[in-house]
C-alpha cells in the first residue's frame, strides 16, 4: 500500500505492451454454484517464500523497475501459464519501465468481467512481504484454485497484478485509464487485496458497494469474526482508479501503520496500541512479518468472493427517480442539495433503497453525503477523509428507509468540508 500524499503524482510518458499469449475462452455452459475450496496456507506462503528469495537475490527488495519486480512478474506468469490462463504484460514507464500482468480464465460471459487484483511490487527498503506480497500470493493461490476445480462461472474471471502501486497506483490507473469505455462498462466489479496477512491483524471490509461488502462480511459471519469498516487506505491502494471509473469496488485489509486500540485488540486479539504492521515499509517487512491466521482466512475469503460474485446472480432492478441537473458544491462551504420527487407510491420506502451518486470532485475526501428523506431525517451516505485521495464519488449506497414514507421530496445533500478543492453533483437516482 502506497503511502499518503496530497501533492499530485507526476505525469508519466506512458506505452502499452502488447498481448505474450492469446487463447480463444472456451464455450462450456456455467457450472451450478458451488462452495468455494480451502486455499491450502501452505501453498500461498510458498508464494511468499519466493518473494522472500527473489528479493534476496535481487538487491533486498521487489520494487518498481528494480530487477526483483520483473523476476516476481515472472514468477506470477509461469504459474498461471502453466495452469491454462490467458496472460497478459501491460508495460508502462514511470520513472523506468513498469509492468502489469493480466491473466483471464477462458470462458464466462464477457459482457460481465469481474476482477481481482492486488499490487506486486514493493518499496524499495525491503522486500516487501505483507505489502504486498500477501495480497499478490492470495490472489494467486485463488486463480491456481479455479484451475484446479475448473471453474465455469457465469462471469467472465480476470486477474491482475500491479506495477508501481508504491508511487501512487501508477499500474492499474494506466490499465483503467486505458480500457475503452465499452470494455469498462463490462467491468462488473474489482476486487482489491492489499496487505491481507498483518502480524497485528485486524479484519477491515471495504465498504464501497453493497454487494461485494456484504459477500465478505458474511463470510466473516460464517466464522464468527467480526469486521469494521477499512478507513486507513481510502484512495490509498489500487481500487481507487476502479472507483474513479465508476465500476464498483471491494476488498480485504488488515492494517498497515495505524495502531491497534483497546477495543480492536479485545475483539481480535494481538497487541493495542501496536501497529498493525509495525514492518510497514520498512526492511523487516520479511516472510516473518506474516500472521498466518489472518493470511489463511483471507485467502479463504478471496476464493469465497469469486466463487460466490462470479455466479452472477442478478436482482431486477425497481422504479428509478432520477435528477440530472447539476448542482455547484462551494469549496469549503454551506450544505447544498438536489432533490428527486417521489409520487404514485404506497406505503412506505424499502428497506434496501439504493441511492446511485454521481459527484464530480477533484477531492473526494473533502465531501461529506447525506440523503434527506421528506420529512428532513437525514441518513449519512459518505463521510469525509482526509485519507481518501481520489477524485470524484460514483457509487451506489443502500439505505434501510422503511421507515420513511415513500412519497415526497427526497434530496441529495452534500457538503464540501476543507479548502481547495471544488465539484458538483453530476446527478443522482433513487431506485425502489
């Protein structure tokens, strides 16, 4: 995981490489949904062991345009070459050269791509295991699975490993920034893994859709541990392009340099008022720096979210109210609102209302989003942060409004909390 900056990464003469090897998907019909494996630990810490070595052999880390990224790359594509996946190196320049690698599972419908991702390189003080070559080794232990059991899902499965993540999400915003808008619209969500095997762990879900969020939480539930809600790497990590593009996103963490509290410690164990990673980007971030509890039921949690999200099913969707009108947001400034009028309904509003947003902003973090229903209750949509470096907020909320009256004037509210950054609210869009 990057570390936070405000100032602005600089622009990077940028070139894509081409397709190392092609396969045509193949035309099977969907297997029936099935309950995910059990990633064998042993297997994904395997993966971390060669990071260990080639990191070792190669200057003491694995980091952008350094010699022991490319041998991890390397690493990645033979194992999923040799397990039938169609892969792909995405070459970028950044400071030297970068690579991405790509690898899709043949067959799934290509008009409904769901991804998952995690970030490969280190920094260069270390090599870099937890961060992050726990999210790099879970990912790949979970698409080895789906070889193995020889998935045929609904949706089409895509796998990516980052370049450049440490200098500000470099490889997977120039994949996004570089997908066509018909192929990113097919982008049906992207799950993120960044730092999943914390020696001080905690158990954070990323809450930026409803449905990729609930996926992990109830398989958290499943095993009777408790979840909050990850904060510390908002804008932080390779989901936030994916964000950015509009295409819905969620992920696993458990912690990096934060401290423990009291209350986290009583819950999950371990030390408070310790980092979660006391290693963070630091030298000793080595094959020692792993708590395998935490490293095992992720990667268990990894392969439950694409077994489960790549069956595809689909819930019709309900009568949209929508508001187009743009409506200015003052930086630094009052409340301003956008309003939809709900009539013809009876009763009252559901208990899964989805508010779908679309604020256009150059500080995301700076935003704070309410919605408003008739009577004036407000329900927090978004709350500002200070962490959360991305720009613009597209993204589909679920309110328990049954308690609200349907009909009436319903609004949007948002407000623009600190200086120098501006927006407005693009439109937005109730649906029953």
């Amino acid at each position: 995981m990057k570390l936070f900056r405000r100032a602005a990464v600089g622009a990077a003469t940028l070139a894509i490489g081409g397709l190392l090897a092609t396969a045509t998907p193949s035309a099977a019909a969907p297997s029936p949904t099935l309950a995910a494996p059990d990633i064998p630990l042993a297997n994904v810490k395997a993966h971390l062991s060669q990071f260990q070595s080639i990191a070792s052999a190669n200057g003491g880390n694995r980091a952008h345009n350094r010699p022991g990224y490319k041998a991890s790359l390397d690493y990645v594509k033979g194992k999923l070459d040799a397990a039938g996946f169609t892969t792909r190196i995405q070459q970028f320049s950044s400071s030297g050269t970068g690579y991405n690698l790509i690898a899709d599972w043949p067959g799934g419908d290509a008009n409904q791509v769901l991804m998952a991702g995690a970030h490969l390189d280190s920094v260069s003080a270390g090599a870099g295991i937890n961060d992050n070559g726990s999210g790099s080794a879970g990912v790949l232990e979970t698409a080895l699975a789906v070889s193995r059991a020889q998935l045929q899902p609904t949706k089409h499965l895509r796998f990516a490993w980052w370049g450049a993540e440490e200098l500000g999400m470099v490889g997977s915003r120039y994949y996004v920034n570089n997908l066509p808008a018909t192929d990113r619209s097919k982008v049906s969500g992207y799950l993120n893994f960044d730092m999943i095997g914390s020696p001080n762990p905690g158990y954070f879900v990323y809450d930026d859709d409803p449905t990729i969020e609930k996926t992990f939480k109830d398989y958290y539930a499943g095993l009777n541990v408790p979840t909050e809600i990850e904060t510390e790497g908002d804008g932080r990590s390779d989901h936030a392009p994916f964000k950015s593009a509009g295409i819905p996103v969620g992920g696993l963490f458990t912690g990096a340099e934060r401290a423990k509290s009291s209350a986290q410690a009583q819950k999950w164990g371990g030390t408070a008022g310790q980092a979660f990673d006391r290693c963070y980007h630091s030298s000793c971030d080595s094959t020692s720096n792993i708590n395998d509890t935490a490293l095992d039921r992720n990667s268990d949690a990894i392969a439950h979210a694409i077994w489960t999200l790549g069956a595809g099913t689909t819930t019709p969707p309900g009568d949209a109210y929508e508001n187009t009108a743009d409506v200015a947001i003052p930086d630094n400034g009052a409340a301003v609102t956008s309003t939809v009028n709900v009539t013809g309904r009876t009763g009252n509003a559901p208990a899964t209302l989805k508010v779908d947003v679309d604020v256009r902003h150059t500080w995301r973090g700076d935003v704070v989003l309410d919605l408003l229903a008739p009577d004036g209750t407000a329900y927090r949509l978004k709350n500002s942060s200070s962490n959360d470096s991305a720009d613009n907020i597209i993204a589909t909320y679920t309110v328990n409004a049954s308690s609200e009256t349907a009909n009436g004037a319903w609004k949007l509210q948002a407000q623009d909390v600190a200086s120098q950054d501006t927006g407005y609210i693009n439109s937005w869009k109730l649906t029953f």
